[in-house]
C-alpha cells in the first residue's frame, strides 16, 4: 500500500507574508494538480489553499516526502531555504489525523468555523474534476467530510462559533466600543464578505458601503443586508468618510497603496482611518501602516480575540479529537482490508486448484455429475473460508491482519516452488 504525504503552511507555523506567497489562485489549481500528479511516485492527490494554510496531499512512494515540498516551492519560483523552517511534511497516520482536524476546524485559526468545511468540499470537487484523486484518495476526503460535519453535529464546537468575518466585526467593536454611527467599506463580494456584512449589521454597524470590481456583485449584496453599493473606482471617495475597511477579495496582489492613502489622509485632518484585512493574499500594502492616524491589521493580528474563543472550546476540542480517533481507526482498517482481498483470492485460487486436481484423478468416476461437483466445490469452499474470512476482519479492527495474512503464506506456501503470489503492481489494482 503506498504510503500518504502532506507537505504544507499554516498560520501556526508561518506568517501572513509567507503563506499569501505560496497560495493557489483558483484559476492556478487545475494546473497545479496537474502538475502534481505528474510527480515520480504520486498515484493521486489534491491540494487546499485558503487564507490560512497551502496544503498539498498525495498518496505514493517515500520519494514524495522530499518532492511535495520542492514542488510547493518551484511551482511558486520560490528559493527552498524561505520555506523549511515554516513547512511540516506528515506521512500515513499523521496525514489522517491532520486532515479529519483540518475538516472539523480544530486546527482553524478560529476552532469551530464552518469555512474551513466549505473550502475542503471545493477543493475536493477541483482534484475530481481534474481527475486526480482515486478510490483510495477519495475514501480518505470523504470520510474527512463525514467527521467534519459529524464533530458539528454532535459537539458544540460551532456553538456561537465565529469565523475570520465575525472576529474581524468583534474587533472593530473592540476598537470603537460600537460601530452604531460608524461608517463601514466592505471591499469585495465574496463569501468572507458576506459573512463580514452579516456580523456588521448584527453589531448595529451605522452605514455600511460594499464595493467590488463587479457593480453587479457589489449591487446583489448591498440589497441583501441594506447597504449602499459604490462602483469599484469609487471606492478612494468612500475613504474619506469611512471610520473602518474591512477588505476580503481575491486579488493575487495588493489592491490599496500607501500612495493612495496619503492624499485621502490630509483631507480627513487627523481622523483615524482602521484598515482591517482578511484576505490572503493581502488587499492592503504593508506601507499603508506608516502613514499618520491611519491602524492596519491583518488576518493573523486576529490573534487576542481567538484565544478567547479557544479557551471557552477547550472542552467541546477534547470531544471531537476522541470522535475522530474512532474515525481514524475505521479508515485504518478499511485500509488493511484492502491488503486482504489480494491473499484471500490466491488462497482460495489455490483452494480451487488442489480441489480440480484431484478431481481430475478421479473424474471417470464423475462422469455426468459435473454440475453436482462445481456445486458441491462451492459450498465447500463457502464453508471452509466463512471462519477465516470473519478472524480476518476482525484482525484488521485489532491491528494484527498483517501477522495473519503473512501466516496464511507462509503456511501454505511450497518454498520449494513459490505459489503465484499477486505481484505488487496487481495489489495495487485490486486495491484501487
């Protein structure tokens, strides 16, 4: 069985400035996959990119724990040494556990949000329609699924759970006291944008102004939660008014300049301007910050008001790392289960030939009774494997299948003239 990698970043182990260089735009992950599948050693694989980690999956030979990194890293033109001290690599087991968290937002920037859910479901749909995820693959995506929204269900992990969206509103409320009478830019249509309005007019935001580079977008939206849509170009207008910009597009570089802020700046007279910037990579250039009176904060400056929310999940997390362990267990045996299938059709291929052997010795003795015997081999052989077969599952539940399917070859094997033993690449077949 060949072995599973994940190689990647994430907002535990890289900053902002790291991770928006390594993402995957939408239009770039159908070539990436691409790509990816035609790695020495990879059989299939899939990646997720989102605002807070680049992960790249696969299942294939060892090879793939040097080379799904040195992919991540030549894809983007990137020199090896700016990723190693960020990067994790995770094979098998590892790989397992990381993903069914991943799936049930436990190892999110806020524990418990549903986007992370979403994103893995898209991200999955990309590798189908791009053709490179297989049966093995996709048992092991789908069952992170089925954890994500069992955990959810059965836990109150997203009890009053909030995303990236409502902590970005909870701290415009930190910083202002309230937002009723404050004037809101929301820059961007997308569904960290919709969130974000959401949880604006929940908090009694004054007037809340949504621009995107499609009007129409900008115009849908607005109408839904009654605001006001502006036309992109006239978005710098709405700076001069605007006491917060909370900025969520899908821009692959930054869409608000120093340069531009300046000017906006001088005709406010020193009033306070708060650029909250939830998009990765990021809306807002880094030079914005310098500028007087102007406060930037990007998606990890997020960090005081999620500890919170961590703290009060601490009981609900143990709940579902224990819901998942059974989880990982299932599949783990669903995968020695796959090792079963080639050695029980030798065995019993090996049954049905000592069994015609002898009676071909014999068949005179047959003669007009053959139907009677392929019957009579039948339930015999029904028979004789129905106990084995049961000790055999049972064995991959308890860890052991492995030490049995070796004694079954051994035992049965004639070492002076060696069965015929599936090959591997045939394992691999009947396992895929």
């Amino acid at each position: 069985m060949n072995k599973f990698f994940c190689a990647g970043i994430d907002h535990h182990r890289s900053p902002v400035e790291l991770r928006e260089r390594f993402s995957f735009s939408e239009k770039k992950i159908p070539e990436a996959l691409s790509a990816m599948r035609q790695l020495e050693g990879v059989r299939e694989c899939f990646l997720l990119s989102t605002c807070n980690r680049v992960e790249l999956y696969a299942r294939g030979d060892e090879s793939l724990a040097k080379s799904l990194p040195q992919f991540l890293t030549s894809f983007h033109g990137i020199e090896e040494n700016e990723l190693n001290c960020h990067r994790y690599v995770f094979q098998d087991e590892e790989v397992i556990r990381h993903l069914f968290k991943v799936s049930s937002g436990l190892e999110s920037m806020v524990v418990g949000e549903y986007e992370i859910y979403g994103q893995l479901k898209r991200a999955f749909r990309a590798a189908i329609d791009a053709g490179t995820v297989d049966s093995v693959l996709f048992q092991l995506v789908e069952r992170a699924l089925k954890i994500g929204k069992r955990v959810r269900t059965e836990t109150n992990i997203s009890k009053g759970a909030v995303s990236v969206s409502s902590v970005a509103v909870e701290l415009a409320e930190k910083i202002f006291g309230h937002l009723s009478g404050e004037q809101v830019l929301v820059i961007g249509t997308g569904e960290m944008s919709e969130l974000t309005i959401q949880h604006l007019v929940k908090a009694g935001a004054g007037k809340i102004i949504v621009t995107s580079r499609s009007f129409e977008k900008a115009l849908s939206l607005a109408q839904k939660f009654g605001a006001e849509p502006i036309a992109f170009d006239e978005w710098l207008r709405a700076l001069r008014t605007s006491d917060i910009v909370i900025t969520s597009t899908a821009a692959p570089h930054a869409i608000i300049k120093a340069d531009d802020v300046k000017p906006v700046m001088q005709e406010r007279r020193r009033k306070p301007l708060f650029f909250i910037d939830i998009a990765v990579p990021r809306d807002v250039e880094s030079a914005v910050q310098h500028i007087d009176d102007v406060y930037l904060y990007n998606i990890d400056d997020l960090q005081s008001v999620i500890q919170t929310n961590v703290r009060e999940r601490k009981r609900e997390i143990e709940k579902c790392e224990k819901l998942i362990e059974h989880e990982i267990s299932e599949f783990q045996s669903w995968i020695e289960q796959l090792d079963l299938k080639p050695t029980l059709t030798w065995f019993q291929n090996y049954f049905d030939e000592v069994v015609r052997d002898e009676i071909e010795k014999s068949r005179s003795k047959f003669s007009g009774k053959e139907d009677e015997l392929e019957s009579l081999m039948t339930r015999v052989r029904k028979k004789l494997f129905h106990r084995p077969l049961k000790n055999l599952k049972r064995a991959s539940h308890d860890g052991t299948l492995h030490r049995y399917l070796q004694i079954v070859r051994e035992l049965f094997s004639d070492h002076s003239q060696k069965p015929e033993v599936p090959s591997k690449s045939k394992k691999e077949d009947l396992r895929v």
